[in-house]
C-alpha cells in the first residue's frame, strides 16, 4: 500500500516566521536523510539525528505530530531560547521553509522574499526544510486533512493530542 505521508505547515504565525512540520508522500522512498518507521509511528531526521513522532490521519494519509526542529539559515528559536525549540520546535522563515536558496531540492528554489510562488506551482509538492520524502503541503492537501477529521471549524478537536492538555502551559 503506497501511503501518503504529508507535510504539515503549523498555522502559528509570529513575526513573519511559522513552526514547520513535514509529511511523506511515498512510503518506498530509500531516503538518505530520513528513516520512516510506520510500526513506532516514528520519523528519525538523519541529518541531525532528532526523532520525531508521527501520526496516521487515514489509512494512507500520515503526519508528523510536532514541528520541525531541523537548524538551518532562517531559523530560530522562539525569544532566542534554545529551549524553546526543544520544547516547540524551530520557526523558519518563508524562504527557509520552502528552502528558497534550494539546498535540499529544486521544487521551492527561487522562492520566497520578493518572489511570490505556491507551493505546487511547479506541479510537484515542496521538499523545503523537511526530509527527504517529506513534503510542506499546498491547500489542497490541507483542505483534504481537514476533511478527513471533520470540518474548518472543529478539526482543531480531531487534530489535537488526546492527552496533554490540562491547562495553558507558560513559556
């Protein structure tokens, strides 16, 4: 079975930079730079050795369950504290995002700061900051999660951690 494994651009905007998590779109891709491990709903970043959790949406359909936290030019921690990206993950910029300068594919190369592209406009989905295999996803791909676990207006409730969330958390 070929499983859709999608890239989840987090809608947390704050000054021009957003949390970034990815998503695969083919299960058979022999990736260098990642290791996809569906049994431990697990995805292992090789080019720096973090593991990240990830959670299956539908029977093909997979996401990563927290943010990116792949260093890379144009990102950064939250209030520059280190810990806050352990704890919640890098924030990138767009042109970091979509890795603009190309230096882990071609799909978003050229984008970004005065350049105006979606992220599907060369037919093919954007790599950007993910791992290889993992994608940022277009509004279609969104539209179809959202679909997929109710509507635009509960999905955050279909979305979220079944655990974890007793009260607000301070910084």
């Amino acid at each position: 079975m070929n499983i859709t494994k999608f890239s989840a651009c987090c809608s947390v905007f704050l000054t021009s930079l957003f949390f970034t998590a990815c998503g695969d779109l083919s299960s058979s891709d022999d990736s260098d730079d990642s290791n996809y491990d569906a049994s431990a709903n697990t995805l292992k970043d090789l080019r720096d050795g973090h593991v990240y959790r990830t959670v299956k949406i539908s029977s093909n359909v997979v996401w990563m369950a927290e943010n990116l936290n792949f260093k890379t030019s144009g990102s950064y921690c939250y209030d520059d504290d280190e810990k806050n990206c352990a704890k919640y993950g890098r924030l990138y910029t767009w042109a970091a995002a979509i890795d603009s300068a190309g230096d882990f594919s071609s799909t978003g190369k050229g984008c970004g700061d005065g350049t105006t592209c979606a992220l599907n406009s060369s037919g093919a989905p954007v790599r950007g900051v993910c791992p290889k295999g993992w994608f940022l996803p277009d509004i279609g791909i969104w539209t179809s999660m959202i679909e997929t676990v109710g509507d635009w207006l509960d999905a955050g409730g279909g979305l979220k951690s079944a655990g974890g969330w007793t009260g607000r958390e301070e910084y």
